[in-house]
C-alpha cells in the first residue's frame, strides 16, 4: 500500500486527534466515518485511493464525541485544523499521560468524628451500597479472578447498561459478571506509534499484567474480603471498595513503554483515551474514575483528551473524579485542572508499617518496612561509602549504593547503610552479600511510601540515617539490630499529605483552585495483577493477590466511590452539586484537631488538599450547593479565549473565570485595591433555614460578603451573595495568601477556602 499520495517519504507522520465537538444525531455510523475520512481526501493529492485514505484513519469517534486521529504529517495537521467545522487538532503525544501511581474507609469514617456503624455502614446500607451505580475505570485493565470482583449476591446488571464486555486474549465474555459489567481495551494508538503489541509483555484484552487497574478498581468498588493482605501479612484486614456493589466497567487505555522495564510507569495515549470516552458516555457509565494524568501545558484545553473527554461526559450528568498527580511537593504541578473535573490529591492514613532500627549503644531510630525480617539479630553495622570497590565510585555518587560498587569481602554478613532509598540501593546490598539494608530518605518528609523489597530492607526518616552515620562514624565496632516489621493503627497525626501530591496554584489558571480535595493515597492495600509481582522488576517473582501502592492514582478511585455513593442517594444532582457537597463538607484539620500538615511537617494549604480531606456521611447532607451547568462551564472556557462546542456563541460580556460558580474562590492579580464576585447557592438541606455567615480573611486582605444572612423558604430555593476582597498593607506579589468563609445553620457548615494573590 502506498502513501506516495500523501508525502514524500522524509516527512514524518505522527498520530494526530481532530476534535470536531459532538454528535447531532443524524447521520448514521457509516456516514460519520465517511465524513471523517473527507477531511483526510482533502490533504491528499488526486491519485490516492480511498483505501489508502482509511488505512491512515486510527480512530473514528462515532458514539458522542464527534472526531477522528489519524496518521498525519505535521503539515496535513496544520491544514485540517483550518478547515470548517474543526474545534482542535493534536498530536496525540503516547508520553504524556501516565498513571498516579483495607484500612482507609475505616479511617475515614474516623476523621468523621461519629462511629463506624453511624457513619459508613448508614451510608452504604442508604446507597445500596451504590448497587445501581456504573462507574467507569480508565486504566491499565483489570485482574478479573480476584475475590475482589465476584458477584455473589448481586442483582442483575442494570438496565440501563449499553456496554459490552470485549473478548481478547485470556479475556473473554465468562470474566465478566454482576460486578464486571464490562470491559473493553484501546490499542489502535498505541500501535499506530510503536508498532504491534509485544504480546510478551502484556495482553490483546483488558486484562491486567500491570495491577495499576486492578488496584484502583477494586479501590473504588472491590467486594469485601476478609483477611486480606500484603506479601509478609502486612496491613491484614478486610478488604473492601468504597462501594462494594457498586458496578464496575473497565477501559484498558494504558500499556507498556516499548523496549523499557514493565517497573517503569505505562503510557496511555491520548487518542486511545478518547475513544474510551466516547465508549464510556455510551454504554451509560455514571462515574468515571481516572488515575492518569500529567502536568498540564498552556494547551491544556484544547488538546487534553481527558479535559475534553471529561467536559462531554459532564454535559451527560456523568462526574468525572481524576488524581491531581505525583509531582510534588513542587508548586505548580497539580494535573487535570479543568474546573468540571473533581481533582484529588493524595495524604495518609493512621497506619504506619514500624520497623525500628537498635544500634549498639542502645539508642533506637524509627524505621518502617513491609519487608519480611524474620526474627532480631544483633549485625555489624557499615556505611556504604566506607566498602566500596576502589574507582567505581566518584564524590557524587559515594555512598548511594549503585550497581556493582560494594565489595563483598567488606559488606558479606553485615547491615550496610546506604545514602538513598531505592529498590537499586536493596538489591546491591543483597549482591555484595550483606544481611540487611538502611535506606535513609533523602528529604525531611514525615511520610514513608513503603516499598516491598526482595531483600531484608528497612527505610528510615532523613534524620534518622543523619544519626546512624554519626554513629557509625563514632563507633570503632558500630552494630545495629533490625525489628521484624508490624503494622500499627491509630498514628497521629493524621492524615498528613502525601510527599509525591501534586501542588497548585493552578498552572493553566491560577483563578481555579486546584486540586479539589483530598483523599488516602499513601500506602493503600488493594487488589492487584497475578502476571505482575509487587516490585514488576524481573527479579521479582513474587505472585501477590494484594498489594500497598501510593500515589493520586490511590486517593482518586477512594473519591470515586464516595461520588457513586451519593449518586444513588441523590439521582437528581448535577455533576457540581456532587463536587461542592464534598468539597464544602470536607475538613481541613486531622484527626486530634489540628490544622492537616505537609510531609515537610508544616501547615498544609488549599494548593495542597484543596477544600480538605473528604468525609464522606457528611457530603449526602451538605445543606447547600454551588451549582454550575454545561452551559457555565462554556462560558468560563470564554473567559480563556477558547470554545469547545461550536453551537455555543461567547457572549460580548464575558464573565471574569473567578466568577465560575465553584465552591471554592481563587483569584490570582486582584488588580487594584478590591475586586468583587458572585456566587449562588442551592438549599438542599432543610425547608425553612437561616445560614449566618463567618470568614477569616487571608493575611493582607478583607473579605466582605454581603448579604450576611441567607434565608431559604423551600428546597431548590436560590440565594445569591457578593464576594469583595480589598487588599490591606500587602505588598504587590505573586504570593498567595488563604483565607476561608463558611455559611452555616446550626447544623450544617458550608465551608469554602479562599486563595488570593495580588498580581499574577
């Protein structure tokens, strides 16, 4: 077949998506594939065939999003995208977006302030523990054999289900069931960029050799199962989604970078995602969970796949719950930031996997492990930058236990203290014959991400590895003893936010505050891949039906849940409504009433955990809403310049991007001395109520609200107010400072943070 019609051979083509907005209804599926391949007919010279037309054609979207990706040079993109009726063409990058990657609900459900059985069970038992809720998973596939997923005791799938459940290899329609609904699988772009599947390394079908999808699906609606755990019996429980019954559809968008270690993070490219949206809107999903993201470029509106996607299942009452990312503790890295998105970041819970480490003078460092030590042993103890092989090694790198450098004369039978935390770092202690490693982190986090080592390995706090080395240092004969690890509940404080949670302000638009809340998200236990092994390195042939992950791609499916929860209780609510009664009923203060804190041990901000940490049996009763609708979100995209549906018009007035109805208030260049804006607010609470105001206004600035009292005579019933924000003896400065105002009852606190800057 060829292409001579298109290009000369020395240009190159890529994949690229053409977004041409939504469906109208009337043409049929055969139509619209004709019509998508017009726009390739256009580019191509005379003398190219209709075949070799289509056989550039990659993906026709012909369910609700209307558009194609195609095999294009970057010139034919150029042309395309000024064609009539196009919205946008990208190249649909395959390196761009990645995944984030028991005992949580029972946390949650503490952090409540009420009892379990008052508050988690009353909400599962008035959700139909989300019986008739379908929520959608973006991922890598799923592991369906795992006692998550049976359907024992579950009704017949809903109605209202138009998916279907794709066959494939070691894949077929018997893996699905009352709790699998579905499933499908998204190669055509990734095979357009790198050529077919190495079937080697992972499966033609939806099934799971990664365990990222399982994890997160099961995270969202696993069944509950009792004593579950990781490898060594670590974190031993019941296992349990968020909303056991609730039903599971699973888009395998995500697959292994070619010719690089399956250890590395997958690749899930965008126009393979937009074809999963455009199933899912379909087949009739009421939530999407999606754990994949990236740090978003000043394109983002217009060529991420996921904002897009996100904004057409929106316009269907679908809610969409994405992790915020796991780039931080940098500033300006908070992912999937579009104000319809409910972004989620990521703290800990009140476990910790406590291995401590006793030296030989008695003095004891805190450790953490979910590495099996099997019993204590009194060792002789050595830094690795003192047993090193001579020339293998510079002043930089001396230390840092790399490939190949310990000596084996120096290190066999020893405990070897290495300058860096890593799977690397283990197993080259391992290599040199020592008996145990000493991972120091090389920050002053308060949070350790545990890691199931092959080899006998406890991690320790910065400061700690700080006091092992002086004492090495110190000590002619320096021994240490390692404790067996165990898990222990009830740490505080708690939570604290994840050290890898993506951080605001906002990127794209600082006036969008981001991420939305916060959720669990460091060391959970969940369901995982059977092809896979905890560590996914080839030296690990573990095989683990659970395993602890940490990361957004964790917190995120725990929000989903709750979201699917609340859709079963309140049908009727709007994508918005869903996100404010979460956000505005979340706390930003841990578990013994303190202000939440960073891994840093320092106050946490709005740019961290958003509103706060969600909870959950509060969000069904939230009292009042900050609503918003398609059409709102339109036009806020107006106040960025850009339109995504080409039957919308921007009016002449454009609203300024503060004033999007959003439950909470971010405005990045105050402009002056004062600005205004509005927000409207839904009584969902009771008939006849009264919400008296309260504000603490950022350092350097005034908050007035007017009116101070709203007073609401039935259901539904709306009341508008005016935000004014003056600044007071601060200085011109992209600093942000925070603030909160909350509107209140007696019984319901509808609580919204406020972030101000006064220039951008």
């Amino acid at each position: 077949m060829s292409l001579d019609g298109f290009v000369s051979c020395s240009e190159e083509r890529k994949v690229y998506v053409v977004y041409l907005g939504e469906h109208n209804g009337e043409k049929t599926l055969k139509e619209i594939e004709d019509h998508h391949c017009s726009f390739l007919h256009s580019v191509k010279s005379t003398a190219t065939s209709k075949e070799d037309v289509k056989a550039l054609l990659v993906h026709s979207y012909k369910n609700v999003i209307n558009g194609f990706s195609a095999l294009l040079t970057p010139q034919e993109a150029d042309m395309i995208s000024g064609m009539e009726g196009v919205i946008s063409v990208f190249h649909s990058d395959p390196h761009n977006i990645k995944p984030h990657t028991t005992r949580s609900w029972d946390f949650v459900s503490l952090l409540e302030g009420t009892s379990l059985i008052n508050s988690r069970e009353e909400l599962l038992q008035n959700a139909s523990y989300g019986e008739d809720i379908i929520v959608g998973v973006m991922d890598s596939g799923v592991w369906p054999e795992s006692s998550s997923f049976n359907d024992e005791g579950m009704g017949p799938v809903p109605k209202s289900w138009k998916g279907i459940c794709q066959e494939g290899v070691a894949f077929n329609a018997s893996h699905c069931n009352r709790k699998l609904i579905g499933a499908r699988y998204y190669l055509k772009g990734y095979e357009a960029q790198f050529g077919p599947l190495n079937e080697t390394r992972d499966f033609r079908s939806p099934r799971d050799v990664d365990g990222h999808g399982t994890h997160t699906a099961s995270t969202v609606g696993g069944r509950r199962v009792a004593n579950a755990s990781a490898i060594g019996g670590f974190a031993t429980g019941t296992a349990t989604g968020g909303a056991p019954n609730v039903r599971l559809a699973i888009y395998k968008v995500c697959w292994p970078i070619p010719n690089r270690s399956l250890a590395e993070t997958n690749i899930c490219p965008f126009d393979d995602i937009f074809a999963a949206f455009d199933d899912a809107i379909a087949d009739g999903v009421h939530v999407l969970s999606i754990s994949l993201g990236y740090i978003p470029e000043t394109t983002y509106y217009t060529q991420d796949t996921i904002a897009i996607g996100s904004l057409n299942a929106v316009k269907k009452n679908i809610v969409v719950a994405c992790s915020a990312g796991n780039d931080g503790p940098t500033p300006s890295t908070v992912g999937n930031v579009a104000p319809w998105i409910i972004t989620v970041g990521a703290s800990s819970i009140d476990r910790v996997f406590s291995s401590p480490i006793m030296l030989g003078n008695g003095m004891i460092v805190e450790g953490q492990t979910v590495t099996p030590i099997k019993k204590r042993r009194l060792h002789p103890l050595v830094y690795a930058g003192d047993v090193e092989i001579n020339g293998t090694t510079t002043s930089n790198t001396s230390g840092l236990c790399l490939p190949g450098t310990l000596s084996r004369n120096l290190v066999r039978g020893r405990v070897v203290l290495c300058g860096i935390d890593g799977i690397v770092a283990s197993m080259e202690v391992k290599r040199a014959g020592g008996v145990a490693a000493i991972l120091p982190l090389t920050n002053t986090s308060t949070e350790i991400p545990v890691t199931p080592f092959l080899y006998p390995t406890t991690v320790a706090f910065l400061d700690g590895g700080i006091t092992i080395l002086t004492y090495i240092q110190s000590e002619k004969n320096p021994t240490a003893t390692l404790f067996p690890g165990k898990t222990l509940i009830g740490t505080k404080p708690a939570p604290v936010m994840a050290p890898i949670t993506s951080k605001g302000p906002n990127r794209i638009d600082p006036n969008i505050l981001k991420p939305d809340i916060t959720a669990p998200g460091l060391n959970i236990l969940a369901a995982w891949s059977e092809a896979s092994s905890p560590l996914k390195l080839p030296e690990d042939r573990r095989v683990v039906e659970y395993n602890l992950q940490t990361g957004t791609s964790m917190s995120c499916p725990h929000v989903s849940a709750v979201i699917a929860l609340l859709k079963s209780i309140h049908p009727d609510w709007s994508s918005a409504a869903i996100r404010s009664a979460l956000m505005t009923t979340s706390t930003p203060t841990n578990m013994i009433g303190t202000p939440i804190t960073n891994a840093a041990g320092n106050d946490a901000n709005p740019f961290e955990y958003g509103a706060g940490h969600f909870r959950p049996s509060r969000a069904v009763d939230p009292g009042l809403v900050y609503d918003a609708t398609y059409t709102d979100y339109l036009l806020y995209l107006c106040s960025q310049n850009i339109n995504l549906d080409s039957s919308f018009s921007c009016p002449e007035k454009v609203p300024e991007a503060s004033n999007l109805n959003h439950p909470s208030l971010a405005i990045a260049n105050i402009r002056g001395s004062s600005r205004t804006v509005t927000r409207v607010v839904t009584n969902v609470g009771k008939v006849n109520s009264t919400y008296v105001l309260a504000v603490r206004s950022p350092p350097g600035y005034v908050v007035d609200i007017v009116p101070k009292t709203l007073h609401f005579n039935k259901l539904g019933e709306k009341r508008q107010f005016n935000i004014t924000l003056t600044t007071q003896n601060v200085e011109m400065t992209n600093e942000f400072s925070f603030g909160w105002y909350t509107w209140s009852d007696g019984v319901h606190v509808v609580r919204s943070p406020i972030a101000v800057s006064s220039s951008a």
